[in-house]
C-alpha cells in the first residue's frame, strides 16, 4: 500500500512492498512515477531505490514480512530515500567497498554511495533496519537527463 502526502510543503511517499525481485522492481517503479509527477529528475534517484530495495529483499528478507520504501523531498530540493526491512542484525558495511574484479554482485552500495550525497543506516526498534540516502536534487544535470518518463516513450520502431 502507498499513502502520499503533501505536509508542510514536503512531499512523501510511503509503501509497503513484497520482499521479492518483483516488489524491488515495483518500489523503483514506484520512485520514478513519483519523481516524474513532480517534474524532478528520478534516473539516478531510481537506480538508488533498485539498489537499496534488492538489497532489503536478497539481505533482508524474512518470511511473511515487506519492506517499506519512503521517499521525502524537502526543500532545497533534497530527496531522502529509505528502504527498511525487519532484518536488523544483517546491516551493510559502514563504507562501500568495491568488490574484487571479476565479482558477480558486491557493487550495489559503492553505486548508491556515488550517486548519493550521503548515506547510512538506523537501527531500530528492534528488529528494525533502515538503509537511507540523500541526495541533491538541484544539483546541475543535462536538461534532458531523467525528467522523461520512460513509460510515456513513443515505442522504437522495430524492422520487420
């Protein structure tokens, strides 16, 4: 379930997803749609959300239990990203490490702490954990880079 609200001119969402692949691709689905409403840009913001949301749903799992994504854009504009999971003694490295060459998975966090302004994890209430990311909306971007909505593309012509 996704509850939006536009308090004290913040603009929030909040869902509660399936701790499955799918539920990861619906909390990045979820982020873009969101962004995009708002004429902000959502590409790296996205990739943010697919990395933290796979990492709750491959790390973070429990049986019978979701996820929660939020999403928080403050004034400045700056967006506040958190993907919590019930999970709480497996939580990520203080620093991101870049993993050996040749690695199969591993470069999520590295990934989320180059996009990111900044980065980190809360604990609690038990059994609680939340990885969260901040980032800097206003920063200077392409002007056409992550403002469309992909889903509103016109469809690539194929060859037949």
């Amino acid at each position: 379930m996704a509850t939006l609200s536009h308090v004290n001119q913040e603009i929030c969402l909040v869902a509660t997803l399936p701790s499955t692949p799918r539920g990861a691709r619906a909390a990045r689905a979820l982020t873009v749609a969101q962004l995009a409403e708002h004429r902000l840009p959502f590409e790296d913001a996205a990739q943010v959300v697919a990395e933290l949301a796979a990492n709750a749903v491959t790390h973070g799992k429990v049986r019978g239990r979701d996820f929660r994504l939020a999403l928080r854009i403050a004034p400045g504009p700056t967006l506040r990203i958190e993907v919590s999971d019930t999970r709480g003694e497996f939580g990520p490295p203080a620093v991101a490490e870049v993993p050996a060459p040749g690695a199969e998975s591993g470069r999520g966090l590295a990934l989320v702490s180059a996009l990111a302004t900044r980065w980190g994890t809360d604990h609690g209430p038990a059994p609680l954990k939340t990885v969260w990311a901040e980032m800097d909306l206003a920063s200077p971007i392409s002007p056409d880079r992550g403002f469309h909505d992909p889903v509103r593309r016109s469809p690539v012509p194929r060859d037949a």
